[in-house]
C-alpha cells in the first residue's frame, strides 16, 4: 500500500525537530551557566565571598563498601 504524500518524509522531519529541540535546550543550559558563572566572578570581584567559614561536618562516616542490601 503507498504511503500518503504527507507521511513520506515523517521520520526525516521528527527527527529534525528533535534534534532542534536538543539544540535549543542546549543552548538555554549554555547560557544559563554562563550567567550564573557570570554572576559569581562579579560577586567576587566584589568581595562577596571572602571571610566565608569553612563547614565542617562531625559525626560517623559511612562506608559504603560496608553497608549491606538486599541482595538478588
């Protein structure tokens, strides 16, 4: 049976879409971060980040070598 005139190319132009999208939210991530990096070097510049305590966290340390789970 022959395919429709608006059916031949479907995959070719799904693909293309999604490629576009992929692209697009790469390009959104891209300069998200390059505005959050952005944002931070003018903070510090500023001294915003100077004199910061260091955290330090006491307690017991999990191994996770150790720890045992259900097994299969």
């Amino acid at each position: 049976m022959p395919k429709s005139k608006n059916r031949k190319n479907h995959k070719k132009k799904v693909a293309a879409r999604n490629l576009r999208i992929k692209d697009d939210k790469r390009r959104v991530e891209k300069a998200q971060r390059e505005f959050i990096m952005d944002l931070i070097k003018r903070e510090q510049e500023n001294g915003a980040f100077e004199n910061t305590p260091n955290i330090s966290i006491d307690g017991p340390t999990v191994d996770i070598d150790t720890i045992e789970g259900p097994s299969l």
